[in-house]
C-alpha cells in the first residue's frame, strides 16, 4: 500500500522554540530490527517534515529524550526552513470552485481551467494550449456540477489509459509477476493505491496529475506488494533493485500531495 503520509509506533509530542516561535514535533520509537544472528541492527534517529506541516522524528525504541532532542536541535534550521517552505505551498491548496481561472495538474504540469458557453456545440472538455478546456451548452444553475462532473470523468478515463500503458511497460521489470493483474481506478483520499492478497491493483485517479515518474513508483511499489505483501526488508530491497531512486520520486510526489488531492 502506497499511502500520503503513515505514522506507525507509539507516538511522543514535544516542541522546540525557534526564534520567536514554538515548533512542535513528533517522536515515533521502533523496535530494533534484527540480523540474521539475532543481533540488533543499529537505527538512526531521522527527520521529516511532512507537506502538512507534521514534523515526526523516527528513532529507536531505547534512544534517550536528550539523545533526540540534540538531533532536533542540530537540524532546527533545516526543519524551520522546510516548514517555511510548505506553509507558503498550503496557501496556494484552496477548495476547488471549478471556475475559470483555477488550476489543474496533468503528468505533473500545470494547466488553467477556462469554461466557455457555446449554445451550438455539445459539452465537451479537452486540453489545449496550456488549458483544460471545458465548453457547456449553455450556464445554468448547475453548472459548477457540470464542470466537476466533466473533469473527474476527463482525469478517470485518461488514468484508466495512461495507467494500462505504464502497468504494461513496468511488467518488463517485475520479472516476479505473471500474466498481467487486473486493477481499478478508485477515487481514495490517505493512499496512492493499494494491492489485494489475491494480486488485483487499486490506483488513485489522482495519481494522473503526477508526473509519470511517480506514476511508475506506485504501480512498482504494488507490484512489490504482490510478491512481499508487508514492508519487510526484502520488499524495501526489491523496490530499489527495480527503482534505486525511490525515495527521491516519492519525496517528489508527497510534496505535492496536498495539490494533487484537492478537488
């Protein structure tokens, strides 16, 4: 399962100030993983701040608070710059109105919505010079409907095309699938997509905004899923063997989670 964001462990609250503000944090402990000998594997204390503003610090379950307050520390600068940085991103996340004039993400490029009346031709939308064009018969009170009706279903059927033609491309790599699983376009609001027990796909429409290159993360990722069904080590090496640049591509696609799911 590929999901936006997934906290996991127990979780501790603390805050730090930073000039004249107060930043607050989350501490998330695991259990040490274990080699082939028994012996505990040494974890890192690390770092994220998150689209949405959640900064969480992962560390192992026996550091010390103070051992984890100094790595905040150490990076405060870092963290309060990234915040800086996402807070300015949110305020571009409006609810969508689907009037003319608002964006809309296709691949990863940005397009501008126009919405015109034209009383002889049948509504229609399509992509052209920079814009998402969507032409009504004519206005009416229902028309901010129409439009989000007409988009959703635009963004669907290309999903369900450019999702196919990527599905079929990455078979080339997941040399550990046979035959080629069936999945559905479904609509989800915490996850990218998902994998059943029985090797079906689930895929977010709103991964078509993307640029392909996170579109191919997710599929991979759950095509993992299909030979490692939870995110064990060996399902963390076989996603690098097929996409060393994972972690980079993923980031990509989270920073603009906010963005891709707003509608």
């Amino acid at each position: 399962m590929t999901s936006v964001n997934a906290h996991e462990g127990n979780v501790e609250s603390y805050s730090f100030v930073y000039g004249d503000e107060a930043v607050s944090y989350e501490v998330i402990r695991k259990p040490h993983a274990l080699d082939a000998n028994g012996n505990k594997k040494k974890r890192k204390i690390t770092i994220k701040v998150h689209p949405n503003c959640e900064v969480v610090v992962n560390g192992p379950e026996d550091t010390a608070r103070a051992d984890i307050h100094d790595a905040v520390m150490k990076r405060a600068s870092w963290i309060y710059a990234a915040l800086k940085e996402f807070r300015e991103h949110l305020e571009y996340v409006q609810p969508k109105h689907y009037v003319s004039g608002e964006m809309q993400f296709y691949l990863g490029r940005r397009y501008v919505l126009k919405i015109v009346e034209d009383a002889d031709a049948l509504p229609t939308i399509k992509m052209t010079r920079g814009k998402l064009l969507v032409t009504l018969t004519r206005f009416n009170q229902d028309k901010t409907a129409m439009v989000r009706a007409m988009v959703r279903n635009w963004y669907k059927v290309r999903a369900e095309r450019i999702f196919h033609e990527r599905l079929c491309e990455l078979l080339l790599q997941a040399t550990w699938v046979k035959g080629i699983p069936s999945f559905r376009v479904l609509p989800m609001t915490k996850q990218w997509g998902s994998c059943s027990a029985k090797g079906n796909l689930m895929l977010n429409p709103h991964l078509i905004k993307a640029p392909k290159e996170c579109i191919d993360y997710v599929i991979l990722h759950e095509l993992c899923h299909i030979a490692e069904h939870n995110h064990s080590d060996k399902f963390w090496r076989l996603l690098t063997s097929v996409m060393p640049n994972w972690k980079e591509v993923k980031a990509r696609l989270d920073g603009m989670a906010e963005l891709y799911l707003n509608e």
